[in-house]
C-alpha cells in the first residue's frame, strides 16, 4: 500500500529557491517598516536576475520563455539573453536557437511560441526527469566561479541544482564553500538550513552541525529571518531555542515590517502549539499572518490539522508560490483535481523536496485512482531521491494497482538499507508486496503479507495505517472474488464511519461501492 503523507512533522524551516527568486520575493529585504510591494504577476524579474548572476545559453533560454509567457520581449535584458544565445549557437540546442530568434525576430508568431510553452503543470513535470537542463546550468555556474572564485551565490546555486540531481556529498560540499566564504549572508545561511535538514537522517549529524552554526554565528539574534530558522532547527532537535524570548522582543519592537518577522512569528507560534499553549500560538500566527509568505501559510494549514481554530482560507491572501498550503486545504476540502494542481506547482517550485512527491503520489493513486499522474511524479521524483524507499514503495503501488508487476517488483528491488527502514515504511512495503502477489495471481502469498501488515499497524498502534491497510486488503479479496471477502468486508464495517482521516473515509466508501457493484476481477498483466 502507498505510504501516507505525514502531517505530523511540519517545522518553518526556510524554503530553497533561486538568488533571483528569492531575491523578488522579498525574503533578502532589510527589515523596513514599509509594506513590502507585491510584484506584478507578469514580472520576469526573477529570470532577469538568474541570467545576470549566472549567464550561460540555459539561464538564458529560461529568460526568454518566460518572457514569451508574460508578453515582455520588447525588455532590454530579454532582448541581450537572445542575441547571448545566438552568439553561442553551438553552446545551444535547436529550441534554444528558435526561442532566441523569436525575441529577435518579432514578426514570427508570437501567439504560436506563446502556447507551445503553456502546458498544464502536471505535464511540465516530465520534463523535470530529464537532468540534462541542469547538468547545463552546473556548467555555466563553474565558469561563473571560475571567474569569480569568491561568488559564494554561485556556490549555493550549485548546491542547489546537484541536491535536486540527487548528489548529496557535492551538494553538501558546495554549501559548506559558501558558508566559508560568506558565514553571515542571510541568503547562504537559510539555504544552507535547508539542505542539511534535508538530508538529516539518524546516520549523520546534518541537524547538529546547522545548529551549532546558526547558535553561534554572531548575526542570527538580529536578524529575523535567521532566528526562524534557528527556531525550526532547535524545535527539530527537540530542544529549547535560547532566541525564542528574543524573537518576541523583536516581534513587538515595531521596528521590524511585518513580512521580515512572518516565518519567525510562525516558528513560535508552532514551538506553542507544540508545548500545549494554543491560545498563545494563536496570538503568533495571527502577527504572522499580517503580512505572511508562502512558508507561513503552510504552517498554518499544517496547524489547522491540529486545532480547528487555525483554519483559514490561503487563496484569500495575495502570496507567491503558495502552492503548499492551497494543495493541503484543497485537499481538505475534497477539491482534489485543484489540490493535484497546486501539489504539481508546489514541487516544480521545490524539485529537491519529497513532501510534494508524497502527497501527489499518494492523492493520484489512492484517491483519485490515476496510476499514469501517481507514476509520473514519483518517476521525476527519483532524480532527487534514487535509492528512497517511500518513493518507490509508492511507484511499485502506483504500477501494481495498473497490474504492471514486473515494473512493481523492480521498483522494490531499488529499495537499499532495508533494515534502517522505519518501521511504518516497512510495513506499506510489506503489504505493496502483498498486492503485487494478488495481482500475479498469488493469493495465498498476497493475503499472507496483507494480514502481516495489518497485525503489525496493530503493534505500533498506528489506527490510520491499520484501517488503510484493511481496506486495500479488502479490495484484492473482492476483485479474487475469493472465499474471504465476507470476513473481511466485516473488519471494513468495524472502521468508524467518521475516522478522523479524510483518506481511510473515501477509500472506505470506494471498497463498499465496489463491493456492493461486485467488480470482477481485473486483468492479470
């Protein structure tokens, strides 16, 4: 079975894009009083940026087609990248070129150029497999420092597109370059934050290593957006932030713009909510939300799955990239083909992450019963994370539920260090075994790892997982039209009709329809 998007763990840690992105975003802002100005939507300043940080034909060629999207090819800088690009014909593959003649050339098609580029973000994925854009963007970076040694932006950059090749020891090396080169650049700290978080694990000491840098580093007590993120480390560690009382001294000062203080009034707010004190973290997330960014909705979508009190509407705020916290409250509200959407914008804006993996995967194939969109984002998502078991637990559940056994088994044979699994994860891996053997026709087998699975949800005492684990089994048994489905349909009638877990409700009702319709069973292939 597909292992379940967890919403147990979420912490304020800062989100990882682009110098240019964040750059526009307002997150490198110093901390005025004055209501940050938000952007036109049409804005390419990002992609102005990137291109005149970094140059190269692919910095470049992402320039122009934003452009062409927001009908800007008449802007100097667009028009600079394209002739860029056609100096370097040979640097450049075909598209590129004729995206570069476009913009020169104005009387081509404009409208022709425009919808070649417009795919539905769910289909832009695919393109997201290839690693060959970003091997090219490596290269233009080396030749930035090649030039400019001590560029540590450039270094982050480069950290940042090998953590999203899945190239964990050169992505590390290249961060820890920049944090020598700029040990107090806001910029170079949070990214760093993120990526070793991101590759924390029992078997490494990533969270200790960013900890002890931001407790130490000289700079992090007067600058917010450090002290949320010393804040989301501390809570991740389980230990008690010595900055937290200077982060409310801050937050009250008035003398930091609200948008400077939202993640660190969200990071708080969470340490309280986490400590019982809900009325206390209400009060903070309120301050967050005064003028909040994308993280900070998030966090409170994830709050309101703890306390009611917290729930909001995130599309009634004008943030960018909010793609997190729309995906989330959509799925609350059973608007799954919006929530899907959202879930394909928030990791074509966050490719490293497996947040975003998870939760599409797991909505496609289990709720939606799209096994082609549940594969197509778990197979983008093995660039980042090759070797995951929760990916490709979920890609061998996805190609199984298609009675694709062969690709399924192949999946699971990618799986390494088995035994450092946690437990949860091992047990969906047992029962996608479980279907696997259903589906090649082994029931006997299928229903020994089926009944395995839902003993051991029973003995970490994990209710979701077991009634999940219930209801999958019951589903093999009804398409085997075996001797056990009565039996079984009775521990799916024991699942409370209300659960508590939005996904067991819905994949209850679908096991009673198909159930009642008494579907056969489906081809073995």
């Amino acid at each position: 079975m597909a292992n379940l998007f967890s919403t147990e763990d979420r912490r304020v840690v800062p989100n990882w894009r682009s110098f240019g992105k964040t750059t526009v975003l307002g997150e490198l802002d110093s901390f005025q009083l004055e209501r940050r100005e938000q952007r036109s939507p049409t804005s390419i300043e990002e992609y102005i940026i990137d291109w005149e940080l970094n140059s190269g034909v692919t910095f470049a060629s992402d320039l122009l087609s934003a452009a062409i999207v927001n009908n800007q090819l008449d802007n100097k800088s667009v028009i600079k990248a394209a002739k860029y690009i056609l100096r370097n014909k040979n640097n450049a593959s075909y598209s590129q070129v004729s995206l570069a003649e476009r913009v020169i050339n104005p009387s081509q098609n404009k409208k022709d150029a425009k919808s070649a580029l417009i795919n539905s973000d769910i289909e832009t994925i695919l393109s997201s497999i290839n690693p060959e854009p970003l091997h090219q963007k490596i290269r233009s970076l080396k030749k930035v420092i090649k030039k400019a040694p001590s560029n540590s932006i450039a270094y982050v950059e480069l950290s940042r597109y090998y953590s999203i090749l899945g190239q964990e020891q050169k992505a590390l090396h290249f961060i820890n370059i920049a944090l020598n080169l700029s040990p107090n650049n806001r910029f170079v700290l949070r990214s760093a934050t993120r990526l070793y978080t991101h590759y924390a694990s029992d078997n490494n000491d990533h969270l200790q290593h960013i900890y002890r840098i931001l407790t130490k580093n000289p700079i992090t007590k007067y600058d917010p957006w450090l002290l949320s993120a010393e804040i989301a480390v501390s809570t991740i560690l389980n230990k008690h932030s010595k900055f937290i009382k200077k982060g409310m001294q801050m937050i009250s000062s008035n003398k930091v713009a609200p948008f400077s203080f939202t993640e660190l009034a969200s990071g708080i707010a969470t340490v309280e909510l986490l400590n019982g004190s809900n009325k206390k973290s209400k009060t903070f997330f309120d301050k967050a939300l005064i003028n909040p960014n994308d993280n900070t909705l998030a966090q409170i979508e994830w709050a309101s799955t703890k306390d009611s009190r917290f729930d909001l509407n995130p599309e009634e705020f004008r943030v960018e990239n909010n793609y997190e916290a729309i995906a989330l409250d959509s799925f609350q509200k059973q608007k799954f083909d919006d929530s899907l959407e959202n879930a394909a914008k928030w990791f074509l804006d966050m490719p490293f992450s497996k947040r975003p993996l998870i939760f599409a995967s797991n909505l496609a194939s289990t709720i939606l019963g799209d096994q082609d969109k549940s594969i197509m984002f778990l197979k983008a998502g093995e660039m980042s994370h090759p070797h995951d078991p929760l990916i490709l637990n979920n890609l061998a559940y996805a190609y199984a539920q298609k009675n694709n056994t062969i690709e399924a088994l192949a999946a699971l044979g990618r799986i390494s260090n088995y035994e450092r699994i946690e437990s949860s994860t091992r047990i969906c891996i047992g029962a996608t075994r479980g279907l696997i053997m259903f589906r090649s026709g082994n029931e006997e087998g299928g229903r020994r790892l089926y009944m395995e699975a839902i003993e051991k949800t029973k003995q970490i005492g994990n209710s979701e997982l077991n009634w999940i684990a219930i209801l999958n089994y019951a589903r093999e048994e009804i398409f085997a039209k075996s001797e056990y489905v009565e039996p079984i349909m009775e521990a799916v009638s024991q699942i409370p009709e209300n659960s508590g877990f939005l996904e067991v409700d819905i994949l209850k009702k679908k096991i009673i329809e198909t159930y009642k319709k008494g579907k056969s069973v489906p081809n073995k292939g």
